[in-house]
C-alpha cells in the first residue's frame, strides 16, 4: 500500500496556476524545458495585434517603419 498523495494548500494552488499561467513546457533535445510565454495581447501576438490595429501616425511615432510598409 503506497502513501496517500497530500492536498495542496491554497496558497500552493495559486504559486501552481501563475507558474501555469506564466510559464509553458517544451521539449529540447528530448529533455522538458520550461520557458516563459510569450507576451500576448487579447489572445494574439503582440506583432501581429499591432499590424491589425495601428495606425500610420502611431506607428511613424514609435518607429515602426517595417510595419508600414506592409500596409502600403
């Protein structure tokens, strides 16, 4: 008969979902690593939200000259 698995307190739980949250597997060299997500806003990525929602103006400003010449 093998031991009983503790419960996690709840301030456990929470470290647990913002790691989960913050943090996500992957595989190198067959070997998990754990990396950082990467940033996104409203479920896309930032560079893609940018291009979808920026205007000339606001991209001349902050210097994201590559991004309009997308546009053009």
């Amino acid at each position: 008969m093998g031991r009983r698995k503790r419960k996690l307190t709840p301030a456990q739980k929470a470290e647990k979902r913002r790691r989960r949250e913050e943090y996500m597997t992957i595989f190198v060299n067959g070997k998990q690593k754990r990396v950082k997500r990467p940033l996104t806003v409203e479920g896309m990525d930032i560079d893609g939200f940018i291009r979808q929602n920026a205007d000339p103006i606001w991209l001349h400003v902050n210097g994201l000259w590559e991004c309009m010449a997308d546009e053009e």
